[in-house]
C-alpha cells in the first residue's frame, strides 16, 4: 500500500500502542444501487490498508432505509468486491443485524435525556432547523419527560403512528454552528418491510446514528470515509462518547475523511446512476458507458487495471476531478499486456484477388502478443476473397492517404503484397461494393520478396472463413467534463455514447470465445466478448481504443 495521510495515522496510532496494536475497517455500502468506480477506491482502501496492516477488513452493508434497498444490490455488491479481487471471510455483517442493538442504545439515550420524541413534521423540522447565520429554534417537544419519551418511543416501535408522524431526535444544541448537531433525527417511522427483517421493525435508524454504532459494535478501529462526512464527524464523535457499548470492546472508532473520486464525462452520484438506468437512458446498471463495477466488467476493463488506477490516483484531502483518460490509459497499459491480438474487419469492403487459386487456402502464422512472446501464435487463413477495412481504400486518395488505391500496392498483415487493378461499383448509388487486386507471390515471409517494401500494411479477413460479429463502439457517456455542474445534467448526455456495427467480420480464432474474453484487434483497439454473445453471431464491446490520450499528455510534462 503506497503512503498516504492515512497510512500515516495508523503508522503513528500503531507506534503509540492505540487498540492493542489492531488495525480493523469495514467497506460500508448502503445497499441501495450498484457499485461505482469511486466505491472501488473505497474498497481499495479499506482493504489495502488492513491487509498493509496485517489488520482485517469487515464488509457491512449500511441497510437502514428498507424502501431503497434490495438483495440485488447486496448480491451485486459482493460479487464486485470479490471481482476486485477482496475477501472478507467471514465477516460480512449487516446494520439491520444490530437493530435490537441501536434500539437499546436510542433507549440509553432516553434515560440519559439526550434524546427526545418530536412530533415536529419534516418540513417543521428543517424550518426550525435554522440556517448557516441563524439558529435554530428548539422543538416545542423538546422537554418531553424521559417517561413520556421512553412510552412514545416504544410505541413507536410497536407500530401506534403513521408515517412521519413522529421521529426519535438527539438533544445536543439547535444553536451549533455545525447544523448536524443541531439536533438531528436519529429513527424515523417508515411502515415498510425490510429485505432481510421483513415486517419485524417499522422504525428504523438514520444512518448517521447507525453507522458509528455499527463501528463500535464490530470494535473498527479507523472509520475511513469520503469529505462529505466531514461535517458529520462531530455527531460519530457525540455518540460515540455518549452511549455505552463497553460490552463490545474498548475501542472507540476513529474517523477519517479522505477526497472521493470524481471522473471526467461521468457522474458519480447512485441517485443519478439510478435515473439513467429507470429512464432508459442505457440498458442497466452494467450498461458498459457506466461507471459502475458491473459496467466496467462488461466492458471489459480488467481487475487489475482499477487497481492500479485507485493507486495512481492516490488519497487526497481534497476534492478534485480525475481525467477519465488516466483510467483508460491504466486499462490500455494492462491489456496491452494480456490481451492476445486477433484481425478484425469493422466496416468489410470485398477484395476478390483474381490471381490467386479459386480453392487454395494457405494458413499462415500470426503471432498473437508482440509484447509476450510466451504467448506463441495461431494460424491465420487466407482465401481468394478476403475483407478490409472501408476506410483502408480510396478511389481519388488525397496526397498524404497511402492506403490501398487504383494502381497502389499495400501488404497485408503476415501474408502478400496485393496491388488493386480494378473497382467495381453500385450502378445505383456509386458507392464502392468491391475490389479486384493480383497479389505477388514472392512476397510471402520467407520468399525472395518478402523484403519489398510497401508503406502500408493492412489487416484483413478470409471471407470463406470470417466469424460475422455486432461490434458496440463506446464513447463518453456525457459531452461536458463535468455534467454534475449543469442544472439538468441529462441535458448534457452524448447521443452518440454507442454506435452499434452489425455486420463485422473477425478472424476465425475468436469462434466460440466465452463471455469476458479479451482481445486486442489490430488498428481498432481492445475489445471483449459481451454476455448477450450467441453461438451463431459475437458480440464485442470496445474497451479502449489504442489512441492514448493520456500518454501524450503525460509524455508533454504538460
């Protein structure tokens, strides 16, 4: 785990003997969406630092809101924090497994009169909550007896009031300047079953009083979380220091805050994620213009590489916005490594090589990873009638296009040098439907021409042989670097996020490539084999194109 300030604490809380020498967090998602990339410098964190450490890291989900959460999400949750290559072992723990727990800790509140029964309204709540220069007004229910307020609370519990009827507040000061301490709501009543309680509560506690219990509970020793907690770490610390949970241990947490991720083109918010994906704005929480786990993983992006993206980007204690092209650089760097490359015809044009024997097929070798050479090689087909790419061949080429043209020799990868003789046409349209070309057969590796230099060398298919494919371009899925700015941020998505090739045709080694696996194919960029994948047609996305935009401003020192 590279230093970081919080490295640093634990360094110096180790050094000074603080809890015993533990080191213990938790990865604490609210299972109430999908993961995103931000969530993974969390986990990353969490968990490097423990295993740095030799502590251990807890997975809690943070379930105390039961009409936005679900098992889905739970399940998705867990599978991306094994993808990203973390275990919890046995210490998977739920907030809703501690609700007896919080209840008595909210009765111990009662009994101490630091916490009181409101039948304040939300609305009234916050307008008696004052602003940032004024302060609040008490409640007039602040000073309720402790006797009245343990009744209505249990009455609470047994199910007496509707809906926001009545809350459980913690009496602190409604004239702190920090409007978290200005009294907050520690339970609400919601009548709505849980997906792991059922029907058993119908008050349930807010997070900001769950989360520090839950902390002491499993005896955390650093409480590692995102800067909009700042302000709230006054009201972890209130009760932290105001409830006795010594039968749990002696360890009182201690928060700290770090900067969230922020990505370019991307918003990070669930509640966002969420609308897109109600909205039909994409496909679902694994569309792969997300910037969600799932989405990433459906992409094709690897574990590996966001790791080492969380690690390049660092831990700050303010917030700032990453450029995504640093995240596509980290995945390129990595598949440039493992990926094994594969001739892949996007956009085919026809080529009939009128020279060549009507049913002669050469296989020829190919290798399939320059940068691991471990890796070996294939064996590549060549027929009569093969396919390029459209954008390879101009009729009228401009001066600098030395691709294929009338009368122009180009060589194609592995195999001969062809000249193109003759273009055929739609007589309706004139678009361009074929080419007729004469190759040179002393051109193949290892023949007296295998020198002859061309200044082009093409990828290319066997048409008898090609496996036909759909290929999803991908691009961001918003136009401006920072879409959270706008009022509307829909407003700002790229209509252009996907553009979808339906009739691509790819070398025969790729037939009958399970989801998930990945290729690099040759001039396009790096691609992966999509779930929705059938025996009879591929499907692949596109990771990354190999244009490094991140490199070249890297390599500028700019």
């Amino acid at each position: 785990m590279p230093e970081n300030f919080i490295q640093d604490i634990i360094t110096e809380d180790l050094k000074e003997g603080k809890y015993g020498g533990r080191v213990q967090t938790r990865f604490p998602p609210e299972p109430n969406g999908y993961l995103h990339i931000g969530h993974a410098k969390s986990i990353c964190l969490n968990f490097g630092l423990a295993q740095a450490n030799g502590g251990l890291c807890n997975l809690r989900f943070d379930d105390t809101n039961p009409t936005k959460e679900d098992v889905e999400y739970v399940e998705s949750i867990k599978e991306d924090v094994r993808w990203l290559g973390f275990d919890w072992d046995d210490r998977c723990y739920y907030a809703s497994d501690y609700f007896e727990e919080l209840y008595e800790f909210a009765i111990q509140l009662i009994k101490a009169g630091k916490a009181y029964v409101c039948d304040l309204s939300p609305e009234e709540i916050k307008e008696y909550r004052g602003t940032l220069t004024e302060p609040g007004k008490e409640s007039p229910y602040r000073n309720r007896s402790v006797e009245e307020n343990l009744d209505l609370f249990r009455r609470m519990r047994a199910g007496e009031f509707p809906d926001g009827s009545r809350t459980l507040r913690a009496k602190i000061d409604m004239a702190s300047p920090n409007l978290n301490m200005r009294d907050p709501v520690l339970y609400r009543i919601i009548h709505a079953p849980h997906h792991r309680t059922g029907d058993k509560w119908c008050i349930y506690p807010m997070y900001d009083f769950a989360h520090p219990l839950s902390d002491a509970i499993e005896q955390i020793t650093h409480s590692i979380c995102t800067l909009e907690f700042a302000d709230h770490r006054p009201l972890y610390d209130w009760l932290i220091e105001n409830v006795d949970f010594s039968k749990y241990g002696p360890v009182k947490p201690k928060q700290i805050e770090f900067a969230r991720l922020n990505l370019t083109h991307t918003v990070m918010s669930k509640r966002k994620l969420r609308q897109l994906v109600e909205r039909g704005y994409v496909s679902g929480w694994d569309d792969p213009r997300m910037p969600t786990i799932s989405g990433l993983r459906r992409r094709g992006c690897t574990p590996e590489a966001i790791r080492d993206f969380c690690e390049r980007i660092g831990v700050a204690k303010r917030n700032s916005i990453v450029d995504i092209a640093l995240l596509e650089h980290c995945v390129r760097e990595d598949l440039n490594k493992r990926a094994p490359r594969v001739m892949a015809v996007l956009r085919p044009l026809r080529v009939v090589i009128d020279n060549y024997p009507d049913d002669q097929v050469e296989w020829l070798e190919a290798e399939n990873n320059p940068e691991k050479p471990e890796m070996g090689t294939r064996r590549v087909p060549l027929s009569k009638v093969i396919y390029i790419e459209q954008d390879d061949f101009m009729e009228n080429p401009p001066k600098k296009f030395y691709r294929l043209a009338p009368g122009r020799e180009v060589r194609l990868k592995n195999a001969y040098i062809i000249r193109c003789d003759r273009v055929v046409k739609d007589e309706h349209t004139g678009q361009v439907t074929e080419l007729h070309c004469t190759y040179d057969p002393d051109t193949k590796s290892g023949s007296p021409g295998a020198n002859r230099k061309v200044k082009v060398t093409l990828h290319w298919v066997s048409a008898a042989h090609a496996v036909p494919a759909e290929v999803r371009l991908y691009d961001h899925l918003f136009l401006s670097e920072n879409p959270d700015e706008r009022e509307d941020f829909m407003s700002d998505l790229n209509p252009n996020s996907l553009e979808r090739l339906e009739s691509c045709m790819i070398e025969p080694s790729v037939a009958g490539a399970p989801p998930g696996t990945r290729y690099q194919f040759l001039r396009q960029g790096y691609f992966c084999v999509d779930p929705d994948s059938a025996p009879e047609k591929l499907v692949f996305n596109r990771i990354v194109t190999l244009k490094d935009e991140w490199a070249k401003v890297a390599g500028s020192g700019t």
